[in-house]
C-alpha cells in the first residue's frame, strides 16, 4: 500500500509541511515566526521539487494514491515548475527590506482598515505569517490539479488550491479597502465558477457513469447516450478551468484582483495559477474528452481570439503597471489557448520531430513565468510614501535614475513580447507551430497580430522607463536578498532559454505524453 503513494509523495510533503507550518503559529515565538516560517517554506518546497526529480528517474508514468493522481511527463514537470515558482514566491513573500522593515502582508487581516486594533497591530509590528502555509496548501492544491485522474478530485484540487488566493489576496499592507475589494470579488466569481464546474461534474457523470477520465473517453466511444448531455458537461467544466486562466469571457476578476492583491501575491497568481489551470485544461480535453476533438476546438478557437483581442487591446488603454500587467496575462491566457486547440501531441516515443501542443504550452509557461515573477519583483521596487507607486506618472524616467533596474525590467517586457533572443519567444514560436501543425494557420495568423499589438503596450512602458523625465516623488528602494534572487533568476532564465532553448525543449518534448 506504501508503494502506491510513493510516487505521490512531493504532494503529501507540501501538505505535510503546510500542516507543520501551522502548528508553528501556535508554537514559535513572534520575533522568530517569520523567519521560521520563510526557511520551513522554502525547504519543503525544495525538497519537494528534489523528490520530484528523484522519482522522475525512478518510477515509470503510471495511476498512483489509488488511481486518483496520474504520475506522467506533464504532471512532473508541472510539479516541479509549480515547486520551483512557488519558491519565488515564498521569497517575495519574507521579503522585509522593500517596506522599510515591514512585510507585505497586513499586521491583522481580519482588523477594519484604519481602525484602533489596526493601528494597534501596526504599532506592536506585528506580521501574519500564515500566509506561507497557505501559500503551501495552494501549491498542494495546484499539483493534484495538473495531475487528478477524475472529476471529483480536480474538483478538490480546485477548491484547495483556490481558498488560500481568495484570502491572501485581501492582505495586502497598503490600500487595504481595494485589497479587501479584490479578495471579495475573486471569492464570489470564484466561487461562481466552482458551482458551473461541479454542476459540469454532475453532467458528464450522467453521461459516462464514471468520474475517471479514461472511462468518460470510452463512454464517449461508445455513444450510448445523449450527446447534449456531454456538450453541456463538457462545457461547464471547461467554463470552471478557463476562469482560472482568465481567458474571455471569465477574466473581469484579473484586473481588479491583481491590482489590489499583495505584489508578491499576484505574482505567485499569475504564473502558478494559469500553470495549474492550463495543464488541468490539457489533461481533461486530451484524456477524457481526446474524442471530442472536433467539438472543443472550434468553441476554444472563439474563445481563444475573443481572449487575444480583449487581452491586447485593453491593455492599450492602462495607464497602471499592475493593471497592464493583468490585461498582459490575458492576452497569454489567449496565446496558450492557441497552443491547446492545436492538439498535436508527440510522446511516448511517437515518430514525430515536431513540437507537440503539450511541450510548446509547458516550455511558454516556463519562460512567461521566469519574466512574470522578475517584473512583479520589480514593482514592489516602485514606492511613494511608503506604498507601492504603479501609475505610469509613478514610473517616468525609472531608467534613467537607476539603468540597471530599467533594463532588467525591459527584458521581462521583451520577453513577453516575444521579441527573438528571449524566452517568450521561444515559447510563442514553440505554441504558435503546433497550432500550425494542427491545421490551424488561421488561429496562428491572428496570434501574431495581436501579439504585435501587446508589443505596443509593452514599448509603451519601455518608454515610460527611459524616454520621459523621471518623477522625483517616486522612491526606488533597495531590494533584499530574496528579491534580488527573483529578479536575476527571471533575467537569466529568460536570455539562456532565449539563447539556448534545446535543453528545455528536449525535456519537454520527451516529457509530453499523458497516460490514462
């Protein structure tokens, strides 16, 4: 029985150690808390990512935890990609030299904002170190998410790793009212969108008698039932999935949330989030639902398009670093949809040189991630009376007053751009050609439209940082360790996957077959 879960075991270790973090509320002293809580984080993260790449050379692709979780190529590079940016995160999250001193985090969440017990909180400089387990209960949720074998356990997943983001989002130290605005509309469209998928769950159950996603792909097979029935399954699960990438229609949350979540938050959201989202989508379209190709890829073509063209037009019009940011996100929400309806797949030693749709979206989401968490570490640089200063007013002459920050953060918005010799690059050629390959040249001719036109916005920024007068009201603060860790980390990934791509798209492509 111990066996069965061995594969398993990096998810049972970020929850055991989420468990652990808890109990250290309660029995580590204050002054102490945070650090004991930022150093548990980040070694059970990085523990669990090693066990991860132990079991990726010791066990074979197989059903595991009893069948529930499917251990493959895909759901162990996503772990370890989900692992590896978590970190990041939990580094941004014990970040104290940005703020003067203080985390990112309210004192007291649960205070009103400017009332006495928060200025009383404020006062004893206290911290709210909860928020790194649940930063490890979201992770944990987002690996069973990418790797769930059935419905019922990707509806868990989903709530579990949704429940920590609702609350961490209404923490943020600074401009707590919009903090608490954005964590309240993330829980009620959130918990809106979990509604439409379990009723989804209940449909296609209906239809296949089952949970499993190899027996819903032979209910299918075999036709027995009404087809309404299944479409309408089909489409409210997928309706559940595409909220958490923020594709269009189900992206008016992104805006407001990532405005108002902690910087370090959003950061963590954007990247892990649509990581888990995306691959959850893959496995569910290819595994469960492969035989109805013809069905889904036509509706996710419009909703892809609809995506892109929202994503890039709007974010034409920001005048906010955090909101172009979040419109950004959605434009790549659209890009990795293109690479979804593709739906090439080369794997498990298929006579194929190409690259499939499952290692192009994995190798996208690696290298949007890498720029994503650089320019999000950068703007927690960006204050003014304490608080972090995000309007392009804000941000005049950035370049000129330190050209180091200003060119790092240029090549964050390059790479998202897509521009060659950077990872975004790699990763639009990469999604952009298995679309191709899949017969949908049309789709990919639209993508490079509307990713010429977010490179508009992302030059419009560029010029911002170096070609306007610098704002003198605007302070650039020295970043901590961790920070500095996050932002050369971005930089370096990004221009060594820009420059030499082969080794992530070799483990990529050897990494892209699903099993059932």
């Amino acid at each position: 029985m111990l066996e069965e879960f061995l594969p398993a075991a990096p998810v049972l270790l970020v929850l055991l150690g989420g468990t652990i973090a808890i109990v250290f509320e309660g029995a580590v002293p204050r002054l102490v808390r945070p650090t004991v809580q930022a150093a548990w984080t980040l070694l059970v993260l990085f523990g669990a990512f090693a066990w991860t790449l132990v079991g990726w050379t010791i066990y074979p692709p197989q059903l595991t935890a009893m069948n529930a979780l499917t251990f493959d190529g895909p759901s162990q590079l996503a772990w370890m990609l989900l692992l590896f940016f978590g970190a990041l995160a939990a580094l941004l999250f014990a970040e104290r030299r940005v703020g003067g001193g203080e985390s990112p985090f309210a004192p007291n969440a649960s205070a009103v904002p400017s009332s006495q017990a928060e200025r009383e909180a404020i006062a004893a400089r206290q911290e709210q170190t909860e928020v790194f387990p649940l930063l490890l209960f979201s992770i944990a949720g987002m690996m069973v998410f990418v790797a769930a074998n059935d419905l019922l356990i990707m509806f868990v997943a989903l709530e579990i790793l949704s429940f920590p983001l609702y609350v961490l989002s209404g923490m943020a130290r600074r401009r707590r009212l919009l903090s608490q605005e954005a964590s309240l509309k993330y829980f009620l469209l959130g918990a809106l969108s979990s509604a439409i998928f379990l009723y989804g769950v209940a449909l296609t159950f209906g239809y296949a008698g089952s949970f499993y996603f190899r027996d819903i792909d032979l209910a299918i097979q075999a036709n027995t039932q009404s087809p309404w029935l299944l479409l309408a399954g089909l489409g409210l699960i997928v309706v559940g999935v595409l909220f958490k990438m923020g594709a269009v229609p189900f992206h008016n949350w992104v805006p407001d949330v990532y405005q108002g979540a902690p910087t370090p938050v959003t950061g963590f959201m954007a990247i892990c989030t649509k990581l888990a989202a995306t691959v959850g989508l893959l496995r569910l379209l290819y595994v469960a639902l492969g035989s109805m190709r013809w069905d889904w890829q036509p509706a996710l073509a419009v909703i892809a398009v609809a995506t892109m063209v929202v994503g890039s037009l709007a974010g034409l019009i920001q005048t906010d670093v955090k909101r172009l940011l979040a419109y950004s996100s959605i434009a790549h929400a659209g890009f990795i949809l293109v690479g979804v309806i593709g739906a090439v797949t080369t794997a498990n030693g298929l006579a194929d040189d190409r690259v499939g749709s499952v290692s192009a979206i994995l190798v996208y989401l690696t290298a949007y991630g890498l720029a994503t968490m650089g320019a999000f570490a950068i703007v927690t640089l960006v204050r003014r009376s304490g608080a972090e200063a995000t309007s392009f007013t804000a941000w005049a002459g950035l370049g000129r007053r330190d050209p180091l920050l200003g060119v790092l953060m240029t090549i964050f918005l390059l790479s998202m751009a897509g521009i060659p010799l950077t990872g975004g690059f790699i990763g639009k050629l990469a999604v952009f050609a298995a679309a191709w390959n899949g017969g949908y040249s049309w789709l990919v001719l639209i993508a490079v439209v509307a990713s010429l036109v977010t490179a508009g916005f992302y030059f419009r920024v560029v010029w911002v940082i170096f070609g306007q007068a610098p704002n003198t009201e605007t302070a650039l603060v020295s970043p901590g360790i961790g920070t500095q860790i996050v932002i050369w980390v971005g930089v370096i990934g990004t221009l060594l996957l820009g420059v030499l791509p082969g080794p992530l798209l070799d483990i990529a492509i050897n990494s892209a077959g699903f099993i059932r």
